[in-house]
C-alpha cells in the first residue's frame, strides 16, 4: 500500500543542495578560527582513531573510524580536521530528511525540512564539536527513508538497505536502536506502515550482519560497551537504595528539549503528536514521541543529558515542519530566524572565547584550558626527569593523550581495583612495575610516612579545572596504587 501522500517532488533539491552548502561552508571557514580545546570525549574519539577497532570502552567504533581516516588524509591531527566531518555529516542529513519529506508532504515542505534540519541548534553545535549523536545523524535518516520506501514500494533491496543503514546508525551509537522499535510500533498502530514478514527478516538480517563486528568485539571484551551504557542508565541494576524520582532532573531535561531543536519547532511538534494530520504523521510519531518518553523516563529515574533524546527529532522533524508550512507560515519563519541567530552565535563564541566572560567566568570555560593544563603537565615532567606520567582524572588523560601526542610521554591511568572504569584504565593502565612517573592528582597521596609534598602545582584558573586543585607528586613504585 502506497505510504505517501506527495508522491516524488522534483523541483526542491537544487535551493535546498544551496542554502545547505552556503551554510555548511560558513560553518567550516569559521571553524578554522575556533579557539576552544577539543573537549574530553573529543579528544578520547581522536585516541580511539589511532588505534582502530571494532568497539571501544563506552561507544561503537564508527566515530573513531571517521575521526582516524579524515586526520589521516589531511596529514594533521589538528582540532580542526578531528571537528571538521560534523558540518559535513549535518548537511547530509538535511538533504536525506528533505528528500524523505519530498515524498511525503512535497516539494515547499522538503526545502524547508532541510533548511529546517541544517539550522537546529543540535545541528550547530554538532558542526563546532564531533559527537556520536553527528555521526549516527545521516545513518538514522537514511534507515527513516529507506524504511518508508519499503513500505512505499514492497521492494527488498529497500529492506536491505535500510537495515543497512540502521546498522551503520547502530555503530555510531546504540541509540539508532530506536529506528527498529519505530518501525515495529508504527507497523502495530498504522496498518499501511505493515511490511512483509520476509522484508522485516531482511531488514533485521542486514542490520544483525552490519553489527555484528561490534557484538563480536563485545562479547570478547567482557561486554563492555553494554555495561558501560547500562551504567550510565543508572537504575538498572541492583545494589543501590532503590529508585528514587528525579522529578527537577526531568523537568531540566524536557524544557532542554526547547534548546537542543528551538522553541517554536518543539512546541509544533508536541501539537503535532497530540493532533497527527493523518496516517503519516501518526507513523512519524511512532517513530519519535517513543524516544522522547523513554528518555523522560530515565530522566525521572535517574538522569539524562540534554542530547539523550535526539533520535526523536530526525522523524519529529517531519512532523513540526509540514505543520507550520501548513498552518502557521509566519511561526516557522520565526523559528527560522531564532534558530538562525543560534547558529551565527555559537560558532562566533568559539571564536572570541574565552570573552565573552560572565562572573570572573568564561562563558565557554568548560571548553577551556585543557591544553595549558596539559602543557603545564608535560613540563613539569620533564622538569621531574620523568617520561611517563599518571592521572587519575578522565579529563585529564584525555587531553594528555592529544596535547601530549608529540611530547614523547607514556600517559597511564591508576590500576583498576576491579572492572576498567574508564577506557584509559583498560588500555593504558599503569604498569607493573611502574615506571618513575609524574602523578597528577587532586589530594596529596600518603604512602606511609604522611602526605607528600608536590613538585608541581598546576594553574587551573579561568577554564574546565578552574573548582579543581591539581597537583604533581613523584611516587615511589611500590606506592604507585596509592593514585587511584
């Protein structure tokens, strides 16, 4: 049974392929002028590139894939080149959302779903800093067009390709899951979104066999993506005081909502869920308020960040849009021109930071002051005559490994009493016997004889440190767990 509405709409992807690619260039030529530090998990991504694998301690391994083949080509490990596939991977998505959107609601309502898409608040930040929610970006909204293609067409090759892309999604990160549980509720609540039973074994064939190379490397590595990701849910699990309802945590949460797509789209899209125009929209809701409901909940139960839920606003999108095209012309250039001045603002903050400062504070300061810190480090080591240097901090690893890179230093973690609670403590724990190190620590360590004096104290003001006191400290090897 046909699913769309619009039927092919040619006449869209030329004006749409123009504003996408202005924007898209803008966002790189002023990334070249970002000042801030890659940030931790960046900065771990670039790590896990150098060092390719089939999965990683807490994500899929599809973004240090990506992150270690663009370094490679451009001859350069530089902040720039690890960012730069973001702005790229957002105007892909644009363009594969409006083409999804062409079918379903026409040509005026594809242009704006991809100049919608490139001008969220998500999208420019995601185009400043790399993330895993970037990168599963196009896979998603691939897998969302090939599905509706399927059912549009009753073709297998769809069925194959969009489990294909759903795997691909899948190794970015775990969340491209909830494109399988969209299709399956759309298929339960609207009759035309049903496929042939052989087209859904095919589809789950196709993503089984994309992921499958990353189930392999978890299964022989102690499921340690899974448990890392079960971890961060919080409340699964026993041996905790039982849950306890967040209920400021999910009000935090949903109005973060608002930020992360702009106000004027988040508020269209709720009305669309509530009032559906019709069978597609009711299949696009399947798709999207599921994701937002679960991640509420988790939120309720125990935390979630701001970025949890974005899954659900690649198919949303497709709803708010053909509804204020529709009903409300003036909102959506509203919505248009707030979530404009989003995307001019944050990438100009990059580059003025760390002004503008608020309070002694730079607004930016969490992006701040990684790389000192770790210059300080490398220095006070060679100052300590020592080529190897241990932190417990995660932060501070992390940025080490980068800035370091060239410093001729080993940089471990402390050695886990138990599971590696970070991917530094299962790939780079200290040795043993340790080497003579330099121990960068927030508490002077005791091996014995009282607390031990450092040889160094790090400057932390003005940036990402600036509530911690850091310190070196030369230990003894025989005291070396007494970093953890």
């Amino acid at each position: 049974m046909p699913v769309t509405e619009a039927g092919p709409a040619p006449g869209w992807a030329a004006r749409a392929a123009l504003v996408v690619g202005l924007v898209t260039l803008a966002r790189v030529g002023l990334l070249a002028f970002d000042r801030t530090d890659l940030f931790v998990d960046e900065a771990q991504y670039w790590l896990w590139g150098q060092r390719p694998d089939f999965g990683y301690y807490s994500k899929p391994p599809l973004i240090a894939w990506l992150i270690g083949a663009v370094t490679a080509l451009a001859g350069s490990d530089a902040a720039f080149w690890v960012r730069l596939p973001g702005a790229f991977l957002h105007a892909a998505t644009a363009m594969i959302l409006g083409a999804l959107a062409a079918r379903l609601s026409g040509a005026r309502v594809a242009f704006w779903v991809a100049v919608g898409y490139v001008t969220l608040p998500m999208a420019a930040l995601g185009s400043l800093m790399i993330s895993t929610d970037t990168v599963m970006a196009p896979f998603f909204a691939l897998a969302l067009l090939w599905h509706f293609r399927l059912v549009e067409t009753g073709q297998r090759r769809f069925a194959v390709l969009a489990g294909i892309a759903a795997g691909l999604a899948f190794l970015a990160k775990y969340a491209a899951v909830y494109v399988l549980l969209g299709a399956a509720l759309a298929a339960l609540l609207v009759p035309m979104m049903r496929i042939a039973p052989r087209h859904a074994a095919l589809m789950l064939a196709a993503f089984g066999l994309t992921i499958l190379p990353n189930l392999y490397w978890n299964l022989t590595h102690g499921m340690a993506t899974l448990s890392h990701t079960a971890d961060n849910v919080g409340w699964i699990g026993g041996g905790g005081p039982g849950v306890r309802l967040n209920l400021a945590g999910l009000a935090a949460f949903f109005a973060s909502q608002f930020a992360v797509i702009g106000p004027v789209l988040m508020a269209a899209l709720i009305w669309g869920w509530i009032r559906p125009a019709g069978p597609v929209a009711r299949a696009l809701r399947a798709f999207s308020l599921p994701v937002l409901v679960l991640v509420c909940l988790q939120a309720l139960l125990s935390k979630a960040y701001g970025n949890w839920a974005i899954a659900a606003y690649f198919p949303g999108l497709l709803i708010a849009v053909p509804l204020l095209v529709a009903r409300a012309p003036r909102l959506l250039r509203l919505s248009m021109g707030l979530n404009g001045v989003v995307c001019l603002a944050l990438p100009l903050l990059t580059i003025t930071a760390p002004a503008p400062v608020l309070d002694g504070r730079p607004l930016l300061a969490r992006y701040l002051g990684r790389a000192d810190l770790s210059h300080q480090i490398i220095d006070a080591a060679g100052a300590a005559g020592v080529t190897a240097v241990v932190a417990a901090n995660r932060d501070v690893l992390a940025d080490l490994h980068y800035t370091g890179r060239d410093a001729g230093l080993d940089v471990f973690a402390p050695r886990p009493g138990g599971r590696p609670r970070n991917y530094y403590q299962q790939v780079h724990p200290l040795p043993d016997p340790a080497p003579p190190a330099l121990y960068v620590l927030e508490a002077a360590p005791d091996c014995g004889a009282g607390p031990l004096d450092p040889v160094a104290v790090f400057d932390t003001t003005g940036g990402a440190y600036r509530s911690r006191v850091l310190a070196g400290y030369l230990l003894p090897a025989d005291c070396a767990d007494a970093s953890r």
